[in-house]
C-alpha cells in the first residue's frame, strides 16, 4: 500500500496502520479516478485543500445554531469557519443572505419548500421526464407527496422550456412557488421571464441551480441570484467543493429560511463541511475559477459539436453549459446499453431520459456527459473532440472497446485526476 498517497493528508498513514482495509478503499478510489473519464454530469474533483478540511477535526463539533447562537458551549472557533463560508459565499454570489449549513441539494430544497410553504400548497416545475430534479415533485420524494405539484415541460420543436406554458400554468393554477432549474437541460434558464410570471401570478420564484451555481460563481453563465426570491445549490459539482448544499435568498426571507434549515429539517451542522465549503468559495473568489467555469462551458459546447459531427444528436441542438443531452435513437442503442458499453472503455457517463422518450426511464433513449471533472484536469477543446469521438465509438462498435480504452489510459496520463 503506498501511504505517500497526497489526498489524505500527512494522517493518512495512521489509517493505512490502523485500518488496512478501508486505507485500500481509499486508494482504489483514486486509483479508479485515476484510471478513467469521469462524464457523469454532476461530479467534479475537489482540490487538496477542501479534501484536508472535510478531515479535520471540525467533524467532532455539535454546533446546533448559527454563530454566536449555539447550543453548546466551545462553538468559538467553529463559529468563524461559518463566518468566513458565509463571508465568502456572499461575495461570490452577490446574494443578501446565505446559509451554508444544508447537507446536501436536496435539504436545501427541503428547507426552501419548508419556508416557503405548507403541506397541501401548490408548487409548479419542471417535469422530471423533461430534466427536473426527483426534488421537484416525484411521487417517490417528499415533495411530490407532501405538495401539490404541476409539471411544466419543454417544447417537442425547440426542446426548450415553453414560458408560454408555464405562464399558463401558473395562472391557471396559482402556485405559491414557481421552482425553475434542472438536474437535464442543457440551455440557459430565462430568469427573467421566469420573475416575470411569478410576479404575475403572486407566487415566490426558487431558482434550484445545484448545477450550474459554480459556472454562475465564475461569470460563465448569467447568475439566478438578481431574479429568484430563494436560490438553492450544491458545493460538490460546478463549485467543486465538499459534498453539500447551500441556500441563497433576500433580507425578507432570511430568517425563515435559517429557521427552516435549523431546527425545522436539520440537526448540527457538519462543521468540517461548512469548514471545506469555505475553502471551497475562498478558491471560486480566485481568477482562476473563472477561467476554469468559462472552460467547462467551452468544453461542453464543443464535446457537444463533436457528439453532432460524430452523429449523435445533442437533444435541443447543443449546450450552454457544461453537460449536454444526447439523443441515440438513430443508434438503435439504448441510453442503459451506451452507460455499459462505455463504462467498459473507461468512460463513465450516466443513461437519462430525452424529452418525450418512448423508452421506459430505466433504459432510455438517451445519454447525459458533463464536463466538469475533465475540465477540472486541464482537458480543453482537443481533448472534447477525441472524447467525443471515443464516446462515439464505445457506443457504435462493441469491437472496439480495447482500442477505445487504450486512448481513455492516454487521455487521462496526460491529464491526470489528482496528479501526484
Ligand atoms: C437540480 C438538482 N437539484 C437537487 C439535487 C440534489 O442534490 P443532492 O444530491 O446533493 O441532494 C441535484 C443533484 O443531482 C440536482 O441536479
């Protein structure tokens, strides 16, 4: 076992010594990292820096409050780790208010929702087969059971959000929140239009942006923060933090989103998080983020025109951020047969639903890629054309899966994740 291994820090050898057997569980997740394209849309790599901050010791404080209004005793110095990730987070996004503590996308939501409304309420969204989140009312999740949801979609043409539907629907309806954002689409969201039907129809607007927070962060993309009553977000995607989530919002709400994080949906905070968030939004303040948020939506445009050239449709014709959609209906490949195919090259890409899919949602038609971690390891626009082409390849030809892994072994030597 090599327990010079960098990522863990200088305790990393004590585990090795102490526990073998998960020290290896470590290192062959590097390993795999290593020796492989990461696609899947919604992970990145987070630095050094934020990975020495989740293990430190910050995991052992109960910190149950805010700053300076805690629960417990000796929250003194867990108290400035919040403030400086609230400091920060509030410089990046330009947003009034922010709390830092949710665990994840999905509590942040959790805690708008709870802040925003009651049981029974109405809330408006996109649909899930058109490239919502499970959090924006499926049956399955707390939000579709405990509200009263509609779906919008997007348009069999353009594949893009129809705003003449959703003005219809919400006035129609009347929901008391319009959500906008998405876990599958590719294209800008017109926040605009979108303040402009919620005002129309009385109802609060809540931006989820859990994937594209980092590109808006780093000025790729225009940000939701000017327009949404409540932001919600993700640290660990385009932000390339710890795993978690975030909620951004104005004055007026500020104190019923906090109260719905703590104590309404959430426990202690997990200090060490919030302490790795801070890092995380002090490296997104550099000039170098924004070239890196800039490149992961140049990479995506042009791994996007590589798939098209290649003959695969990017659903909606391409995209302005760093994931795309992928149509394989002209393959005769299922989207769960293409995620096999190219798992076995080494390209790790998610099977996803393209808007009005004939296939059932465990195959689909189609096949999501995202490119924040190749971006993350200095692959630009060379690298997209190969891997599209590699992609391409992995799906069409099942002969070719060595050939294809071969180059995979190439592309990640040059461009290792976590270099040593
Ligand atoms: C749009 C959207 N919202 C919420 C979430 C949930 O985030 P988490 O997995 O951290 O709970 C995701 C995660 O994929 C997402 O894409």
């Amino acid at each position: 076992m090599d327990s010079s291994e960098p990522f863990y820090g200088p305790d990393f050898a004590r585990l090795a010594a102490q526990d073998p057997d998960v020290a290896q569980v470590l290192l062959d997740e590097v390993a795999r990292l290593r020796g492989g394209l990461q696609l899947i849309a919604s992970e990145n790599l987070s630095s050094p820096a934020v990975l020495a901050a989740l293990g430190s010791t910050l995991n052992d404080k109960y910190a149950e409050g805010y700053p300076g209004h805690r629960y417990y005793r000796g929250c003194e110095v867990a108290d400035r780790a919040e403030q400086i990730a609230v400091e920060r987070a509030k410089r990046l996004f330009g947003a009034d208010h922010v709390n830092v503590q949710p665990y994840s996308g999905t509590t942040a939501i959790l805690a708008a929702y709870a802040a925003l409304l009651q049981p029974g309420d109405g809330v408006l969204a996109l649909a899930l087969e058109h490239g919502g989140h499970i959090t924006h009312g499926s049956k399955v999740n707390f939000s579709g059971r405990w509200f009263h949801v509609v779906s919008y979609g997007v348009r069999r043409d353009t594949e893009t959000i129809d705003y003449d539907e959703v003005r219809d629907l919400a006035l129609r309806h009347r929901p008391r929140v319009i959500v906008c954002g998405a876990t599958a689409y590719p294209r800008l969201i017109d926040f605009a239009a979108f303040r402009a039907i919620a005002d129309e129809a009385g109802a609060w607007l809540l931006a989820d942006v859990a994937h594209e927070i980092g590109l808006m962060a780093g000025g790729a993309i225009p940000s939701a923060v000017p327009y949404a009553d409540v932001v919600t977000f993700t640290t660990h995607k385009s932000l390339r933090g710890p795993r978690g989530g975030g909620v951004l919002c104005t004055d007026e709400l500020a104190s019923g989103i906090d109260r719905a994080v703590f104590p309404f949906t959430q426990g202690g905070p997990l200090m060490h998080v919030v302490a790795a968030k801070a890092v995380a939004f002090g490296e997104a303040l550099r000039p170098e983020f924004r070239a890196y948020a800039a490149s992961a939506v140049d990479n995506g445009r042009t791994l996007a025109e590589g798939l098209a050239d290649e003959g695969l449709r990017p659903v909606s014709g391409g995209t302005d951020t760093h994931l795309a959609l992928v149509d394989l209906r002209g393959t005769g490949v299922s989207g769960a047969e293409a995620e096999r195919r190219c798992a076995e090259a080494g390209i790790l890409l998610n099977h996803n639903a393209i808007p009005y899919d004939p296939a059932p949602a465990t195959v689909t038609s189609g096949i999501r890629v995202g490119t924040l971690c190749a971006t993350t390891q200095g692959m630009g626009a060379a690298e997209m054309r190969e891997i599209a082409s590699l992609v391409v390849r992995a799906i069409r030809q099942p002969g070719a899966i060595t050939s294809v892994l071969e180059r995979v072994k190439g592309l990640t030597a040059t461009h290792p994740a976590y270099p040593r």
